[in-house]
C-alpha cells in the first residue's frame, strides 16, 4: 500500500506539470505517458483477499515487556539538565498551622441563679465588669427567706435552751440530785435540739447566704428578714447579665454569667486529611497576631465528628491568660508539632510529580547513572520547596530533581508504546 501510495503522489505531480506544460507540447502527450507508467508499476502490487480476516502479528519471542525503567546516556542528561539528590529522614517535627478562636472553658463558668423564688431590688454587677471573690452582686427580696431565717431563729434558741438544761443537769446527777434516766432525756433533747439548729443553719447557707449575713438576722427586723445580697464565688469578667430590678425570679432563672480570667479555651480547626497526625497532648503554639503574643498549651481534646459546614474536625487546648488581658472570641493562628515518624522522608518539592490521581518520584535504579523507575509516594505534608513523603522509598534512594517533569513525559509515552503502564 506504500508503493501504491506512491504512485498516486507521483501520477499527481505528473499531471500537475503536464497541466503547466499544455500550452507549448500538449497535455494528452504528457498524460498519457504517466498513465502507461502507473498501469506497468500496478501489476506488481498484490491486493490482500476481500475475504480474509486480519491475524495479529506476535511479538518476537526475544524481546520482553518493559519493566518500566527509562535509559538515558549521558547527552541526553545532560541535554535535559537532570540533577539528582539523595533523600533524607524527617527527623524534625512537622508543624501543622491551624486557624482558630478562643473561648470560656465553660466548664468553669460560675452562673448565678436564685435558691429561692425572689425579687431582685437592686443589681450590683455589670456587664463586662471584672469582679473579685466576694463581691456583691445582686439583692433579692423573699417571703420565703425570710421565713427560713426564723426557723433558723427559733431553732437556735431551742438548741441554746436545751443545752444550759444539760450543763445544769450534769451537775445535778454528779450530786445525785436527779435520777440518771432525766439527765439522759436532757441529753438526747440537746443532740435533737442542735441537728435541728444545724439543719435551718445549713439551709441558709444553701440559700447562698455567708457566715456574716446568719450572723446579723438576730438583728434583722421586720422585712430585713426578706433580704440578701448574693456575692461573688470567684474572680471573673460578667459576660451575661439577666437579672433586672423590680423582676421575679424561680430557681431555674439564670441572673449572670461570671468566667474566669486565669485561663481560656483555644479552638483549632484540622481538615480531614491532617487529622491522623493529631494527637492528644501535642504541643501548640497560639498565636495573637494583633497582640505580638505567643502562649504555649497542649491538645486536651479532639472531636469525633466533622463539621457539616467546614469540613474540619475541631481539637481544644487550654491556655493560660495572664492578668486577664486575653478576651474571648479572639482569632489565633495555631502552630501545632507534629512529632516525626521513622517512615517519613523529605524529599525537594521538584522531585515530585502528580500523574493520574497520584504522586510519584523517579529514583536512580541500583545506584547507577542512567538508568531510573518512577516510585509512588504518599504525601504527608506539602510545602513550598520540600514535601514529606511515606512509603515507595529506601532512606538512602536517589531521586531526581530537576528534569522530572521530563521523565514524567518520557514515561507516559514508553507506557503508551509499550501497551500500558508496568506493574
């Protein structure tokens, strides 16, 4: 079919100059010429049968499939500008960097709710306000304090009773001037009399009342009995606020929301690729751009799902927030070490090459120049000029650098040649 081919260019060139030439020695003479040739070389050529089916033609029995090794002499390295480098152990952490805020640990959250159904008459507190331990909060109004601070009143007076009778009594049977049995009644009477005190006198420390307010109701009168101040239980910053004069309350009413200033909440977020190199109790640095600040804290928890929105998994560290300058809410930059791992290998970023959904670098075979195989390689972490790697490598391969991308092609097309890619 070559030949025939031929032909068939010639007989067009043939014609195409009779056709310049007509004018002066006549066409028809010049065709007829190149048709007398084309019909002599035709009788050689023989036409495969109309009929027969195509039978694939086997490869000889010497040559043997491609084991995926590319050969190059040194011209063609040198012409491609290839370079090689030995590969080497991560033995540096990797640093994971991670957007996040701060928060209140709210576990530590002190919220201040009435034991009692009340009236709040005044409200000491302010929202934002820093507080110290002790300080006055809010005042409440109640029927039902005060009638627990009468109880109180007549159950220490029955107990203070009871025991005088029991101090006089002892004295009377150890001159047997009363009988054993009424001085063992005078002694259960004061036990009975004094668990009763204890009880009203529990009850208002329930009710959140402190040593120097059931210290002053002997002196309270009248509608005094129907008040009190709660105080603060820790230093903190009020960060809610409910609680409005002239307002009732129940005990499920929250009034206010004191957090703590020692320490904060620090919330990172780690895409799903990343979160099998966390770790609880990895170090993490928190960084306050707007502050110039670096603190140091440790992974304390890391979720168990994925947010829907983010696709992110959140993980937690405590930080601590010196003379309370740290405020909540607060966008950081996390830096979180990743300690290395004896199966990772770093290799230049322009060793590596991604074909077909994968990654790949090509390695010198058996420590020879000119000769290499393309390796797969897992990523681990990609950065501008370096990537670590797991898997596909010795620790002391040689890989090539620049002119990957090259071998990358050269590879593609011997696959192609070849019948596919080896295994």
């Amino acid at each position: 079919m070559i030949r025939y081919g031929k032909r068939i260019i010639l007989l067009s060139l043939l014609v195409g100059a009779g056709t310049f030439t007509a004018e002066n020695r006549g066409a028809s003479s010049v065709v007829q010429r190149a048709w007398k040739s084309m019909k002599a070389g035709a009788s050689s050529v023989t036409s495969p049968p109309v009929t027969a089916t195509p039978q694939p033609v086997a490869p000889p029995e010497n040559k043997k499939p491609w084991d995926g090794t590319i050969a190059l002499d040194d011209r063609q390295e040198a012409a491609m500008g290839l370079r090689t480098v030995k590969v080497e152990p991560q033995t540096s952490p990797l640093v994971l960097e991670l957007l996040g805020t701060t928060a209140h640990d709210p576990d530590s959250l002190v919220k201040v709710r009435p034991r009692f159904d009340s009236l709040v008459s005044k409200v000491h507190a302010t929202l934002g306000q820093t507080l110290r331990k002790g300080a006055p909060l809010v005042d409440l109004y109640s029927a039902e304090l005060a009638e627990a601070k009468s109880v109180y009143e007549a159950k220490f007076a029955q107990w203070e009773h009871d025991r005088r009778q029991l101090e006089r009594h002892r004295e009377l049977v150890q001159q047997k001037a009363i009988a054993n049995k009424q001085y063992l009644d005078t002694v259960n009477d004061e036990r009975k009399s004094n668990l009763e005190y204890k009880l009203a006198r529990d009850k208002l420390l329930v009710y959140g009342l402190v040593d120097a307010d059931i210290e002053k109701i002997p002196r309270e009168d009248g509608s005094q009995k129907a008040q009190m101040t709660l105080h603060a239980s820790s230093a903190g910053v009020v960060i809610a606020r409910d609680a409005v004069p002239g307002n009732l309350y129940d005990v499920t009413s929250t009034l206010m929301v004191i957090a703590p200033l020692d320490h904060l909440w620090v919330w990172g977020n780690v895409y799903e690729n990343d979160i099998d190199k966390v770790k609880l109790g990895q170090v993490m640095e928190v960084q306050f751009p707007y502050l110039d600040e670096k603190i140091m804290g440790k992974v304390e928890y890391i979720s168990n799902r994925v947010d829907p929105g983010t696709h992110a998994i959140r993980v937690r560290a405590s930080i601590p927030n010196p003379e309370g300058r740290l405020k909540a809410d607060m966008l950081v930059r996390t830096m979180l070490e990743i300690p290395p791992d004896p199966a990772w290998i770093g290799v230049p970023r322009v060793a590596m090459v991604t074909a077909d959904g994968g990654n790949y670098v090509f390695v010198r075979k058996g420590g020879a120049a000119g000769s290499y195989e393309r390796h797969s390689v897992k990523v681990v972490q990609e950065k501008e000029d370096r990537v670590v790697v797991r898997g596909g490598l010795e620790p002391d391969a040689v890989v090539v650098t620049t002119a990957s991308l090259l071998l990358s092609q050269i590879y593609e097309d011997q696959s192609i040649t070849s019948g596919g890619v080896p295994h």
